[in-house]
C-alpha cells in the first residue's frame, strides 16, 4: 500500500470549502479512509491544523460549530504520528538549506526517514526544495501520483 506524507496545508483543505486543489485533497483523504492509503505525518500536524482552523473561524470562513466538528473528524481519523525528537539534525538541516521553518522542515524530515513523498498545497514550500527533493509533491500537479 501507497504510503504518504502530508502537510497541514493539504489536510486543512478537507475542511475548508472552496480552496484550489481542495478535490486532489479529499482524494487523498477519500483513499484513506478506503484503506487503500496509509498517511503518516509529524507529530506536530495536530496543533498546526487546528491552528489553521481557529484562524479561518476568526477570518469569518467557517463557523464555531463547524470548527468543532472539523476538529473531531480529523482527530477520529487517527493518522499515524511521528516523535519528531530523534529527526532534529535533519529538521534542521532542511531548515536551514531551504530557508524553511521548522514546522515545515520537520515534514520534510518524516518523509525523507520514511522513505516516502511528500504532498503539499503550500505553493512557497514547494517552490523552494521541488528542485532538490523530488520526493517532493506538489497537491495541484497533474503527474503527481496518489
């Protein structure tokens, strides 16, 4: 089975509407929960997603009810989460090549430990290793394989 790893920006697409690519997005989340996809992300993603969440309900883009059960339908979904303690040197090394943050780094890192691609809709991360790191997969590429 098909392993990935995916980034908060990908995952706030599976709830919130009208985002671009946010149908590449729920056909990752589709193959999922299907079995027919295993996700595997750093331990970090929980607070960078409901982060995201709490910023597109104070921007007005979904309501408090609407938050709420977002929250608890990503937290059913039980994605396999990763301790990203023993992955600093790397972390930082992508930091820092890349000029990234750690948040983002760190997802480079799980991916690259795991052996396996990376998916992200964050247009400045990808930009900035897609020439480097071509386990690196932009959400919107029409040859970019799920």
């Amino acid at each position: 089975m098909k392993r990935i790893v995916v980034d908060a920006s990908v995952v706030l697409k599976w709830f919130l509407a009208g985002e671009d690519n946010s149908q590449s997005a729920l056909v990752l989340l589709d193959k999922y929960v299907s079995f027919d996809l295993e996700i595997v992300v750093p331990s970090l993603l929980e607070y960078e997603v409901l982060n995201g969440l709490q910023i597109a309900r104070k921007r007005g883009r979904i309501g408090r009810a609407k938050t709420n059960m977002a929250v608890e339908g990503f937290l059913g979904l039980e994605i396999e989460k990763k301790d990203i303690t023993s992955f600093y040197p790397r972390i930082m090394f992508f930091s820092e090549t890349f000029n990234l943050s750690v948040y983002d780094a760190s997802f480079l890192a799980v991916a690259e430990e795991e052996g396996i691609e990376l998916v992200t809709a964050d247009r400045n991360l990808f930009n900035k290793v897609e020439k480097d790191l071509k386990w690196a997969k932009w959400l919107g590429e029409k040859t970019a394989t799920f």
